[in-house]
C-alpha cells in the first residue's frame, strides 16, 4: 500500500489486516534499501542509474530481488499467508515493485488534497518526510505524486488499485467489500469492525483507527481555510485531478 502520508492508508490497513489471512506489518524499509542498492554509491542527478538500471535486469535478477525481499521482511510476519506492506513513499517505485513482485496487489490509498496536505502540514513527523514542513513543498509533492501515478496508470494499465478516503468514510461497508473483492479476500465481520483489532499501530493515525468511522477529520482544513488561500493556489488542478 502506497501513496502520501495522513492519506488514510492506516485504516485501509487496518481494515485489511482484520480477516484472519492477511498480516499488517508496519512502513517496511526494504524497497527503498534495494533502490539506493541499485543507485550506487556515486549517485548522479543529472543521470541517474535508477531507474535505468531496471530495463538491463533480467528476470532471474528480478525473480532473485523478490525473493530476497519476501526473506528480509519474514520478521515482521508471523504465519499468515499474506501481508501488507504499509510504506506510502513507495509510489516513487511502482514500477520495481510490479518487476520483482508480480503478484503483489498495489493499492494506492488517495485523500482530497487539501484534507491530506493540511493534515501533513499540521503533523511533526518524528523523522523524514520533509516535504510536509512548508506550503510550497507539500504541494509540489501532492502534484508530483499525482503526475507519477498517472504515469503508471498508463504505462502499468489496471495494476494499481486506487481507494479515495472520502469514499471508505463516507460508505464504510461498500467499500470494504469493493476492497476484500480486489484483494481476493473473504468478507469477514472484524473488516467492519476494525476498530476492535487490537493490533500494534505505530503511525499518527493510530487513535483514530481504534475508534469507529467518523468525518470529523475529513474538511478540518476548512477552520483554517483563511489561512490556506496560498496552498489551495499552489495545488491549482490537483483540486479537481485528484479524483481522475
């Protein structure tokens, strides 16, 4: 699972890791491991070994990469056949995942982008996402974001499962089923109920996923919506694209 931060991925997760098949491990480090790997040491902005380097790989290399990475997180898991991987930078990596993980279901967990950016304004972050310090910075990211997941849109047709925020809040149970169904999951009880799960969860959100769905935090922004003139310019289209 992927996608920005405070956009709503923990509940997804949550929801997933209710059903007795499914393990919710935590922001696993490893695909960004194996990409600064690929980089090389002597990383060049100007032309960049990744994601060059892929299209050189072959499908023993990538087969080899996949599994290296199902042994290195082995101890975040415990016996259930399936987990999630709940990491949201990753949609920078979309197209090493689908290579070296073909059967992985990639879902792309999407919030309205002034809710999102507001939320990840407001939130010190023990460490990283540095993008969220600063109006400009959140949403040149939020439309970087967007851009890049257009492009695997059309470069990796129907690969990536989109799920909007607004919609799981707004109709819990169709969209958990719309959810289970993609996943190939069985629709159990506790996926409703998730709140009940007792499971560690060590993100921000995690008060909100102990308690049932509410909208309270959907339009916070709107308080401070005399203050967010200069973020809703500087998102422009993303206000209306976001939603392609």
């Amino acid at each position: 699972m992927l996608g920005l931060p405070r956009s709503g991925s923990t509940l997804i997760e949550q929801i997933l890791a209710s059903p007795s098949r499914v393990e919710g491990t935590q922001e696993l480090a490893e695909i960004r491991r194996y990409v600064f790997e690929l980089q090389g040491r002597d990383h060049d902005f100007e032309q960049p070994r990744y994601p060059a380097v892929l299209a050189g790989m072959d499908r023993a290399d990538l087969v080899a990469l996949g599994e290296r990475y199902l042994a290195e997180t082995r101890v975040f898991r415990s016996d259930r056949p399936r987990f999630i991987d709940k990491m949201p930078n990753n949609f920078r990596h979309i197209g090493l995942i689908h290579l070296m993980l073909p059967n992985a279901t990639i879902i792309d967990a999407r919030r309205d982008p002034m809710s999102c950016c507001f939320s990840n304004l407001k939130q010190l972050f023990a460490n990283g996402q540095e993008f969220s310090y600063s109006i400009d910075d959140i949403a040149r990211y939020y439309l970087t974001y967007l851009d890049l997941m257009e492009h695997w849109d059309a470069a990796l047709p129907g690969r990536v499962f989109r799920v909007q925020h607004e919609e799981v809040v707004d109709d819990l149970e169709s969209s958990v089923r719309r959810i289970l169904d993609h996943c190939g999951l069985d629709c159990e009880q506790t996926c409703v109920d998730f709140h009940r799960n007792s499971r560690s969860v060590r993100t921000p959100s995690s008060e909100q996923v102990r308690q049932p769905i509410f909208r309270d935090g959907l339009d916070q922004w709107r308080n401070y919506s005399a203050w967010l003139g200069p973020l809703e310019d500087a998102l422009g289209d993303a206000i209306v694209r976001y939603r392609r």
